[in-house]
C-alpha cells in the first residue's frame, strides 16, 4: 500500500477521489454503465473498474468523459474545487433550461420573491 511519504503515495487517494465524482457525475446525467462505455468505446467493466478506482483514466478518455458529463477536465483532477453554491445554481440552470416560457416567468418571479425577502432579514 502506498504511503503520502513515498514518491506517489498520494496516487490512490487521488485516483479513488476521481473514481466517486466520474461515478456521481454519470449517476447525476442518468447515464448508465453501458452508456458511458460504448460512448468511450471500452467495456463496460473496465468503466466499472475506473469508477471504483481499480483502473487509471488515460488523458483521451478523462476528455470524452469531461465532455459527456459537461465538466472541464480539471474538476475531476482536482484541480479546481468547485464551491457547492455553484454546483446549485448549475444544477438549477440545467433544470430550468427544461422548463416552458411561463414556468420560466414564474419562476424568476419565485426567485426575485426570495431575493427580496432575503434582503429584508438582513436588514
């Protein structure tokens, strides 16, 4: 097993860490397993060895990854930490996105409702 001390004992830990944010991305799209390796062009077990960290992603294929989940590639190296209020917001973009011209009205109506309101606590 490999140790932080040792050239490269941080290899797991950053691998595994990968592993959970490919696997939540891909659950968060409702994508399955099969999906994603045919769109990678690997087999499906070896899709599943790389989201449980058995197997290590190769630049091609962190790339096609990071443009079917929608994420540049530094957020599953770890190179960015992107802050949960952003994540939210991205999330509630994708949502509305999906949403009629009326329910779009209402709910900019909702959000500057919100706003205002808290904008009153804080005063």
């Amino acid at each position: 097993m490999n140790s932080p001390s040792r050239p490269g004992g941080g290899d797991d830990a950053e691998r595994l860490a990968m592993a959970e944010k490919l696997r939540r991305c891909r659950e968060y799209l409702g994508l399955n397993q099969d999906e994603v390796s045919n769109h990678l062009g690997i087999p499906r077990s070896a899709l599943s060895n790389i989201e449980n960290g058995q197997r290590k992603v190769d630049a091609i294929e962190l790339r096609k990854l990071a443009d079917l989940y929608r994420r540049p590639v530094s957020y599953f190296t770890g190179e960015v930490e992107q802050e949960p209020v952003q994540t939210e917001v991205q999330h509630l973009a994708r949502t509305a996105s999906e949403l009629s011209k009326n329910d779009l009205q209402e709910l900019s109506q909702f959000a500057d409702f919100l706003k205002s309101r808290s904008a009153m606590k804080e005063e």
